[in-house]
C-alpha cells in the first residue's frame, strides 16, 4: 500500500475558500457547537457536540456542560469567519476567535473534551491541528471522552454505535466499487457488517488527486460520522478526513 501517497493525496484536497469576517457580542450558545446572535444562528465548521435533540426524551450524555464550556468563550465576544455556505436552514457555517485564545474557538473545545472533529470545512491544516488536539483529549479521557457513550466502536460490534455521529475502528477487509458507489467492507457479509461509502462521483474526485480508497484494502483505520443502519452499520464518507489510516499493513 502506498501509505505516503495516501496521506499527501488527502492532504491536497482542501483549499480554503474566500470568506466574510463578523465580530460578535452576546451571542447565546444552543449547544456546544451552535450559537444565535438575534436571529441568526452560527455552527462551528468541523467539530461536533452532543446534540439536544435525540431519539430519547433526555440531551445526549454531555450535552449541557458542552453548551456551557461555549458559553463562557461567547461572553467575551468573538469573531467569526465564513468558511462554507450556509446550510439548507440558513445557517452560517464559521470558525471563531475569541480574546486570550491563541488557537481557534473549535481547537479550544476540542482540547477540553467538549465536543468531537467532525470533518466539514476545505482547512485542511485546521482540521489536522483539532484532530491532534482530540487524540490529547481522549487519552486523557477529558471532558465526553470519560464517558461510555463516547467510546470508540469497534467495527465487530458497530451495531451499538447505530442512530448517533461516532468514531469506528477496524481493518478493512475489502475495498469494492460499483455502479454508483465506493465500499469499504469490514466484514465478511456486507449485508450486516460495517461498511464504509462514498458515491460515484466523491470517489472519482478523490481519486484524481492522489486518494485513492482502493489503497485502504487490508488497512486498519478509524472512520468518523453519522451511523445509519443500511445493510448493517454504514457511514457515508463525504470528506476525506472524516478516515484516519492507523496502520497500512495488510491483515
């Protein structure tokens, strides 16, 4: 496998856009990773907290001392920079500084355990800095990374991560593309076991510039995002960040 064009060919996909800067006060945190200021509501690219809304009657594990950790950056005012479109709700997409921080808003969240990465954004070197700053974290089981619900999955028992955004690790039995989609299989039935995807034309893309999935057979990685039950536990793959190569040699 060709580990070092793997890695240089994901390092090449991102270009950071143009973007509009804001200085904001008194905004108020939702959760801690959202935040309104009047009317309008601001998501912070790349990372993701627990969310209010669940399946259950209760917030998610962590939700309220993740709110509150974002709350205490707001009431110093910060400032905010577009850094994708807004979403289907009209909502700005923006990374953030604040006074007395070096780092980035999400960067400080994520070294106190307060929330995940969650690959969003075309800043490549932000979203490796906060990946290094969550592997600090989660070694020091700060913050969510204490609790249970923020394990990461092994991709044997995938099936318990099924309904929520999660981190999932195995090797990759086979890389298999069809029609309309790339597969990363990591089982030996694709009908219940975990698997991994990207459509057609993500996987082209991809490929074009050095990515190659296919490269990923035998490979043991991590894969992060929204669990969904589609013959078995399935991520769709739509960022090339949301995979971490943990070890190239074949299993």
């Amino acid at each position: 496998m060709r580990r070092r064009a793997f890695l240089r060919g994901a390092a090449s996909l991102c270009v950071t856009p143009a973007s509009a800067q804001t200085s904001i006060k008194n905004a108020r945190a939702l959760s801690g990773d959202r935040f309104v200021l009047g009317e309008e509501e601001f998501e912070l690219a790349d990372i993701i907290a627990p969310p209010l809304y669940t399946l259950g009657a209760k917030p998610s594990a962590y939700f309220e001392p993740a709110r509150h950790t974002l709350q205490i950056f707001l009431s110093g005012g910060v400032e905010v920079e577009d850094v994708a479109e807004k979403t289907r709700w009209g909502v700005r997409v923006v990374t953030a500084k604040t006074a007395g921080l070096e780092e980035t808003l999400q960067e400080a969240l994520v070294a106190r355990g307060a929330v995940r990465v969650a690959p969003l954004s075309d800043d490549t070197d932000l979203i490796v800095r906060l990946l290094e700053f969550e592997k600090t974290a989660r070694e020091s089981r700060l913050g969510l990374w204490g609790l249970n619900a923020y394990r990461i999955f092994d991709a044997a028992r995938a099936e318990d991560a099924i309904g929520g955004y999660n981190l999932i690790e195995g090797a990759v039995k086979r890389a298999t593309k069809t029609r309309q989609r790339f597969y990363l299989n990591f089982g030996e039935d694709y009908k219940t076991d975990f698997t991994a995807g990207a459509v057609s034309r993500i996987y082209r893309r991809w490929t074009k510039v050095g990515f190659d999935l296919a490269e990923l057979e035998g490979a043991r990685v991590r894969i992060r995002g929204f669990v969904d039950e589609i013959n078995g536990p399935s991520i769709d793959l739509k960022h090339p960040k949301q995979i971490e190569l943990l070890s190239a040699e074949t299993v």
